[in-house]
C-alpha cells in the first residue's frame, strides 16, 4: 500500500467503492484532474501514483474516521446494486451511508457527493430503490455541503451487469422489458461530473442530480436493445418480456446460480417500471458538465474491451 508521501501538493478526496466498476472510473478521473485520492477497500491493492489505500469497510468506523481525516470531500460511490434480501441493501446502502456521513462530521470534513440511483424515486418497487431513498434522507438530514447524483443505467469497460445484455447478443438474442424507456450514461462521463461537483458552490449544493447521455426522453428498450447488438456487430431477435416473465426469470435465474443471480426478483420489479427516464429539470449546469460520450459510439467501444479483455 503506498504511504501519505503521496498525497502532498494536491487536494484530497476520499473516495468509497473504488474498486469497483464507477468507483475505479472516478479514481482515474480524480487523479487526472490533480486530486490526490484516499481510498477505502477491503483487500490490499497494488500501488497506485497519488492514491493511498485504508484499508477497511463501511461498517469500520475507525478505518472511516481515517479515510476522511484531512480530506477536502468525500465521493460515496460504494453501495449494494444487488443482494438476496432487503436486510442486506439496508446494511450496505444505508447503514454504510450513515456510518460515512457521521465519520465527516466528525472530523470536519466540508464536502459530500453521494451517489445514488434513479431507483430513488421509486423506493416502493423495490428494496434497492428503498435503501437508497433512505440514504439520500440521511445525507440531506447532515450539516454537511452535499449533492446528491442519480445515475440512470451505468455501462462501459469493466461493467459486469450491462454485460449479460452483450453476452445474450453475441447469440443472437436480448431479453428487455417489454415496455418503457430508459436513460443511459457512459461510466467515465459519470465520473467526471462526480470529480467536477467536489467544489461545491450555489449551483450544486442542497441539488438532486440526474444526468445521462443527452439523449431527450432516453431509450425505447427495443431500440437499445438493438444498439447493443449493433456493438456486436449482430442484429439480435429483441425479446420483449412482460412483468410476470420477468418475475419467472428471477426464480429461474434464482434456481441455477443462487446467491450469484443477476435477475433477482427485486430486479424483475425494479426492471418493469416503464418510466427510467432523467428529469430534464434535475439535469447538471451545462456550464459545469456536458456528456461527451455518444452512447452507440460508447457500447460499440465497450464490446471492443470486453473482447480484448476475453470476457466475450
């Protein structure tokens, strides 16, 4: 693990989930804009210029006290996306939220990015949706100088969910909701607005976020299911699935991988809301962040890494 030395002559932030698939993206962008980077994480990780690894959870408030000591602001990227029950997201996105906002008041810490979910919004469809409303309320219910961000759906390298959608393409066939639309975002274009608000300021501050490609109303899932296959080089058979086959395939999915299910039942219900589309009002100043990556330019680009990288 490398050591305080290098986090001298540049702003610190301390950074949660940066091992992980966002996380990693908003540590790159960090350090490329000038940031020095404390970063939580539970394995010993390899050394990285401007980084100082804590080793630690969010259920450690001694190794939370210690990631935020001495930083300018907090990024709060980590959190459960899936889980077997609702005890678990609560424990991951609740009680680990609650664990971090006390640990910066304490130690004086003035910034705090929080990372949500549209799912926010929604926090009667599904347990994940409900553990983060309830995150939110507790950031906004600190003293501290928060934004909160709502990333619709999140792709590009390194991404392990959006990736069963591309690995279904390559046989020629993607399963979506059949009715409904949604919002996308390329990973690194969410982790610059991330690095972009650590300043804070009247424009950003006590603000609910909700960015995406700028695509108006986003994507009809057909057409991104299309888009996908497009990636591949493929021109898939798009599956449209209803609520109650969406529910079937969660306990089938259930059935054969257990604990590893991507389509859990609270993703089935999550999944067949119809309306995931950003709020053109919540969307970030124009003047501090615009999207620049086109997201069919962006899959095509992703398919490509996950092949370089053998996933595919």
């Amino acid at each position: 693990m490398s050591g305080r030395p290098s986090l001298r002559h540049r702003p610190v932030i301390a950074l949660t989930g940066a091992t992980g698939f966002v996380g990693q993206a908003v540590l790159d962008a960090a350090v490329d804009a000038g940031f020095s980077i404390r970063a939580l994480t539970r394995r010993t990780q390899p050394e990285c210029p401007h980084v100082e690894w804590i080793g630690g959870e969010l259920g450690n408030a001694a190794s939370l006290v210690e990631l935020v000591g001495g930083a300018e602001a907090v990024i709060h990227v980590a959190g459960v996306v899936n889980a077997p029950d609702a005890a678990a997201f609560e424990e991951g996105n609740v009680t680990g939220t609650l664990n971090l906002v006390e640990a910066a008041v304490r130690m004086g810490v003035r910034r705090f990015v929080h990372v949500s979910s549209l799912s926010a919004r929604e926090p009667d469809l599904s347990a994940y949706g409900a553990s983060k409303a309830r995150a939110e309320k507790i950031v906004m219910a600190s003293p501290l100088d928060w934004t909160i961000v709502r990333p619709p759906a999140i792709y590009g390298p390194r991404d392990k969910e959006m990736f069963e959608l591309f690995r279904a393409a390559r046989w020629g066939f993607i399963p979506m909701p059949r009715e409904g639309r949604a919002s996308m975002i390329h990973v690194e274009d969410l982790a610059r607005l991330l690095v972009a608000l650590e300043p804070g300021g009247l424009a950003v501050t006590g603000k609910v976020f909700e960015p995406d490609d700028g695509k108006p109303q986003g994507w009809e899932h057909f057409e991104l299911g299309l888009a996908i296959g497009w990636a591949m080089g493929r021109r898939p058979r798009v599956i449209g699935l209803s609520p109650s086959m969406l529910e079937r395939s969660a306990r089938i999915d259930g059935f054969f991988r257990g604990s590893r299910a991507k389509m859990t039942l609270d993703r089935a219900a999550y999944f067949s809301h119809p309306d995931w589309v950003v709020s053109p009002e919540a969307a970030p100043p124009a003047t501090l962040w615009r999207p620049r990556v086109e997201t069919r330019e962006g899959l095509k680009a992703t398919a490509q890494w996950y092949r370089e990288h053998k996933w595919l």
